[in-house]
C-alpha cells in the first residue's frame, strides 16, 4: 500500500497549486528565449624586433573577448531581437537555447543610438517565437518577469513589477529615454532578454545600463522594440528620417503661458515639410508622441529619431490655451536635403571649386576643394568664429573634396547629432563642431 502511494506521489507531479500563473508565463516564452555569446578576435601587434620576427615565436597570441548577453526569437524565421552593445564588437555570433542546441547567427541590422539589433539564426528550420504584447497598456505595479544569462547563468529567471513608466535614464555619458522601470533583477548578461507580463507575453528588451543599480532594471519598451526590429528585418538599417521642425526646452514662462508642465517648445517650421504638412506651427508645445510624454526637446528628438520613414506619428500639442493632436509622417532625409538643413542652421554656405579656381582664388592646392563661401552675420557659424575662404577638410573624420561628399557626410552626421568639422585657414587646422538636433 505505501509503494502504491509512493508512485502515485512521484507520477502525478507538481501540484495545481504550485503551477501558477507565473509558472506558465515562463514556460510559454522560454522556449524562445536564447543565450548570447559574441567572440571578437583582437590581433596582437606585431613585433618591432627584427630578430623576433626572424627567428618567431615572439610575436604575442592574438585574444578572443567574448561579450555574453540574451535575446529572444521575435520572428520563427529565426530573427532574434537584442541590445546592440551585446554584439556591437562580435565577429562570430552563437546563439544557445534552453534545450542545449547551439547555432551561428549573423548581424542583420542594428540601432546603436537606440540599442537594438537583430540577428538572423544560420538554419532554415522554423523556431518558436516568443508570445509579444504590448507596452501601450503597461499598469504599475504589474507582475514582471525578465529571462536572461546574468554573469553566464544560463535561463536565469527573476520577478518583479512594472516600478514606472517613461523613465528617462542617464548613464555613461549617454541619455535614453522611455524605459519601463522594474524591480526584477537585471544584471550585465540579461541585456536583450525578454521582459514578460503575467500572461507570459514580451513588453520589454531588458538593457542593464545601470551597473551599479541595485533591485532597479530597465527594458525598452516592446512597441518601439518591434517597430525598429522589423525595419531593420526590412531594410538592414534606419533611414534617416525628415520632420522639418526644430524644438527646445520648454522654459517655465512658456510652459505656465500655455500651461504645460513640461514639453518642447517648436522654434521653427521648414518650409514644404512633413511638419508643415502636419499643421505644426512656431511656438506649438509638444508634450507628447503617441503613447510617451515628452519632457523637453532632447526626449522628443529620442522618441522620433528610430521611427521608420513614411510611418504616423500622433503628436500631442498644446497651441495657446487648446489642446490638439497634430499627424506627422516622416520623409527619407536626403543628402541634399541635409545640406540645405545644416545652411539653414549653421549660416553657413559652402562651394566646390575646381583645381583651377582653386588655384585662381590663391589656393595651393592641384585638387578640388571645398570653401566657405559666405558665413550670415550672428549666425552660429559667425559665433563659432568660422570665415568666409575657410577650407573644409573633413567631416566627423570622414574626408570631403567634393559638395557631394559634403552632403553625404552631412547625412551621416545626422546619426550621431553632431557634425565636426575640420578646417584649413592658410597653415592652420582647427575643428568647428556644430548640433545639428
């Protein structure tokens, strides 16, 4: 009779009570959830000793890093979605799964100012994909779940709730901005995990920026998460994206004038833009863009900047004393385009000349260059201390001798916000750095 009961004990398994809610949240997802581990090879310098080299074995050994971190298969093609300094550096990508089968995964595309990246598993089977939700109806206080590989512990599981929303963050020199706030434990190697709720469901890519934060986690949201993954899937990459505005802080004489406790203040409309399309107009207020409010220029220039071309977005704004919801759809930013933008603010125009103007103009040069043409009074050029006849070598490193050089350059500065350039007057280089928002 007690073996009998014995038996029945140890085949009936765990109890209806003990498989809660939770419990099956984590089995729902966890068969998508994947381990990281991105090696890159740093080659040793040679040696400068010639009998070293002559006789060998002096040369130092080239070394492997290896970043570890998380993701999760968001597509059963086997597209997996991650935080971009998880394998910003890797030049040979594995992925592990719960079940212990490894595979070789290639970077598809990435987001480095939003942390994002997707990469593609090197097989043609069909994967389980991770059960996605939506962070557009998040409740504080909500149970939390994050898996993930905390210091290489593989299919760590920890629990929390949702601690705030919309949290901006400031970290390494670095700000992000719409974080969902949790106090499930993230450590360095859950970065690209999933973050579930209680159905089991993603709302969040967990990203440990926060070393040093004790029982504080943060997770982009999954609607911007998604949104990014699929055009990097899509395209490789983010266009760049042309809303025709220019916004800053809201001071507190505007904001108690139109009574906003916070927002971005629109200083400028371009003309023929998507933002005159919209009906946006100077000295609107913008407090929010579609579901995230938005606190001052730099969290609105954030929360536009990974949105796809051609795709809506709802801006919430306040005009005098009414409230209303302007539609902006983005158009592809343009080398040209970026020129024309960076004269407008800057104040600055520029000119090709050929080797021969060039040399007619009295500069030493057998090339094409590229010179300042004229430089508009107060203008951010002028206070820099820019002049007309100074030569541009260079932008953000990248080197320019042609206008067309100069607009693609400019185009690409645009990613990082910031344009430097270098600058030759007679035998003198010096860098002007100009914020292009």
């Amino acid at each position: 009779m007690f073996a009998l009961l014995l038996v029945a004990t140890l085949t009936t398994g765990p109890s209806a009570a003990r498989r809660t809610p939770l419990v099956l949240a984590v089995e729902r997802a966890r068969p998508a959830v994947v381990n990281i581990n991105a090696q890159e090879v740093v080659r040793a310098a040679a040696s400068n000793d010639p009998w070293a080299i002559f006789f060998g074995g002096a040369r130092a050994r080239d070394q492997v890093r290896t970043s570890l971190g998380s993701g999760f298969v968001f597509d059963s093609g086997g597209y997996v979605l991650t935080n971009y300094h998880v394998v910003a550096r890797g030049s040979r990508v594995q992925v592990s799964f719960e079940d212990g089968s490894d595979y070789l995964a290639k970077v598809v595309g990435t987001d480095p100012g939003g942390d994002l990246a997707v990469l593609k598993i090197v097989s043609e089977k069909k994967f389980a994909a991770a059960p996605l939700g939506s962070s557009g109806d998040l409740m504080l206080g909500e149970p939390t779940i994050a898996i993930g590989n905390p210091f290489g512990l593989n299919q760590s599981v920890s629990m929390g709730v949702v601690s705030a929303l919309h949290r901006p963050v400031h970290a390494e020199g670095r700000s992000y901005y719409d974080f969902i706030q949790t106090d499930a434990s993230i450590n360095p190697g859950n970065s690209g995990g999933p973050l579930l709720n209680a159905d089991g469901n993603v709302i969040g890519v967990c990203s440990a920026v926060l070393a040093t934060g004790q029982g504080i986690g943060f997770a982009i949201p999954i609607d911007r998460a998604l949104r990014v993954a699929r055009e990097l899937v899509k395209s490789g990459g983010l266009a760049d994206a042309w809303w025709g505005f220019d916004a800053e802080a809201l001071d507190h004489d505007a904001a108690e004038a139109l009574g906003a406790h916070a927002g971005a203040l629109v200083t400028s409309v371009e003309d023929a833009s998507p933002a005159t399309a919209a009906g946006l107009r100077r000295g609107d207020a913008v407090i929010r863009a579609e579901s995230s409010p938005v606190h001052d220029a730099d969290e609105l220039r954030f929360l536009l900047r990974d949105v796809p071309v051609g795709t809506r977005v709802a801006l919430g704004v306040v005009r005098g004393k009414e409230k209303l919801e302007v539609a902006i759809v983005a158009q592809p930013l343009t080398p040209e385009r970026a020129l024309t933008i960076f004269e407008l603010r800057s104040g600055v125009k520029v000119s090709e000349l050929t080797a021969k103007e060039a040399h007619e103009a009295g500069y030493e040069t057998r090339k094409k260059v590229l010179a300042i043409q004229s430089v508009e009074r107060s203008s951010s050029a002028a206070r820099v201390g820019l002049r007309r006849g100074d030569l541009v070598l260079s932008v953000n490193s990248a080197d320019v001798e042609t206008l067309k050089d100069f607009q693609k350059a400019l185009a690409q500065a645009r990613k990082s916000g910031q344009a430097v350039l270098l600058v030759q007057r007679g035998y003198r280089l010096q860098e002007f750095t100009f914020d292009l928002g």
